[in-house]
C-alpha cells in the first residue's frame, strides 16, 4: 500500500469525515461532464438537484460557492455544434454564447429555493494582484453574508491561456482551488464522473481509496499515464494537484461523484463518499 494511504482504523478515518460537518465556508466545484448529458446538453435535472443540495446547505447556514464549467459546452450547443472545436477563437465564441445560458439556468433553479446567485468571471490574473485578491474576497465575503450563492467561472471569453491548455483537462480544478484558498474556505469538493481517487487490485480492477493522508509521490504515481506505471484517469492528476495545494493551506479537500444522489449532502453529513485529503495542520 503506498505510504500516503491512511492505515488508521475505521473509527479514526471516521473522526475526520464527521469534522467536515463543522465546516463554514465550502467551495463545491462541478466538473463539466457532470453538468452535460450524454447528447452535449446542459443535463437541466442533475443540476437540479445539486441546487437542491446546495440550497439545502445555505439554509443550514453554510456559506457556498460554487465553481461551475460547462460554459464551452451549453455554447456548443447553442451554435449547433455536435463536436468541440479545436480553435481558440471557436472556443471563446462558445464560452461567450453559453455562460449566459448556463448562469441563466442557475438562476432560474436558485429562484425556486428563494435563493439569490451572483456570477463572477475570473481570470488567473485576478489571483496575481493583490489589489485584485483583496477585492475578491471582499465581494465573497458580503455576497455570502448575505446569503447569496457565488456561480464563480473562468473568464475562457477573453483568457485564452484557460482555454488553450485547461479546456484539454474539461475542469476548473485549478480555479477552484485558488477561490477556496484566497477566500479562506474550510471545505473544497470537487464533483466530478468519478467516485474518487483509485488504486488498483487485482484482476485488473480498481477500488476507491476513501481516505490520503498525505499526497505524496506514491499518490500522484496512481494518476500517471500507463506507460509511467500508473492509472491514467483523465483530470485526476490535476485534482490532485489542486488539493495539494489546498490542504497544505489548512483546507479539507474531498473528490466524490457528482452524479451520485446527494453526494454533497453525504460528504458534509460525514458519510463515507469520494475520497477525504485532511488539511494539514497549520
């Protein structure tokens, strides 16, 4: 078993999951297959539902933001386009027509919960200036106060950097992971198509591995391409290294799948879904 895998017994790994409940501000980020049907479609009833999840939260008094992709895709959709452009200018066009579509369905499904959304669009130049980190998490913090849901996104319209290189990996982790960091959140989960991090068995199957105590190299080494020995598996690396970064600033980190019925309310009930990486303690 590799040595940053927990060993502890089930109770100990237990403790840590039940401490996710007492959280206050948590970043949920929603992968862009987790939000798409299987035609390229905005899938309009699983984003229900993770509204209704994240209503739910709100109204127990947790601050959330959300991290959204899917903005190149509803545009895809909108201009008819049946497979994803490879061109950057294409690919700014289909940012630009979709992210209203896609804000536009968050905030007709927040109005049903008596809810109000807010949209922020980001570049990771906003995160360079310490004028620009300052007001940034001055407008988190009175949206949230206020009871507001933060729909935060990649500017991919105008930051053709994101478009070029991170659209191959079809994520915001990054982006997550720099919003719960300069907003100073206690909980980041990212929702995606898997039920989290793998390792594996024999018989050429893999299992879930619900707990990283530390993410170290025998960790990263799970998500490497086959040929480096490992498992390739899409996004996870960058998952990884996005929680990495989080954890080593004091911020729990969980990756479950999104598509399971209420993933988010498990992780925060304590239950044992998708894979924990603790904070590491300052």
């Amino acid at each position: 078993m590799p040595t940053g895998m927990h060993k502890a017994q089930d109770s100990s790994r237990a403790r840590f999951r039940e401490a996710l409940a007492e959280s206050r501000r948590i970043v949920v980020k929603i992968g862009s297959k987790v939000l798409v049907g299987a035609g390229g479609r905005p899938d309009r009833r699983r984003m229900a539902h993770l509204v209704a999840q994240t209503a739910q939260l709100v109204r127990k008094g947790y601050e959330v933001v959300l991290v959204s992709s899917g903005a190149i895709a509803s545009g895809m959709e909108a201009l008819g386009m049946r497979t994803r452009p490879s061109s950057v200018p294409d690919l700014q066009a289909c940012a630009a027509v979709g992210q209203g579509k896609l804000v536009s369905i968050y905030h007709n499904l927040f109005d049903k919960e008596k809810i109000a959304a807010a949209q922020l669009l980001l570049t990771h130049d906003d995160f360079e200036r310490k004028l620009s980190v300052a007001n940034l998490r001055r407008t988190m913090d009175h949206l949230l106060r206020a009871g507001v849901v933060p729909i935060v996104n990649e500017n991919d319209a105008v930051a053709d950097e994101e478009v070029k290189a991170y659209m191959s990996l079809g994520d915001n982790d990054h982006l997550a992971s720099l919003v719960a960091r300069q907003t100073r959140s206690d909980l980041l989960v990212m929702l995606s198509t898997v039920d989290g991090l793998r390792r594996p068995v024999s018989g050429g199957r893999t299992v879930r591995i619900p707990y990283v105590a530390v993410i170290d190299r025998s960790v990263t080494a799970l998500v490497r391409p086959a040929d480096a020995g490992g498992l390739s598996k899409g996004g996870m690396d960058s998952k990884l290294n996005a929680a990495k970064a989080c954890v080593q600033a004091g911020c729990n980190v969980v990756i479950a799948d999104g598509r399971h019925k209420d993933a988010l309310l498990k992780v925060l009930r304590g239950e044992d879904e998708g894979t924990l990486f603790p904070a590491i303690p300052e």
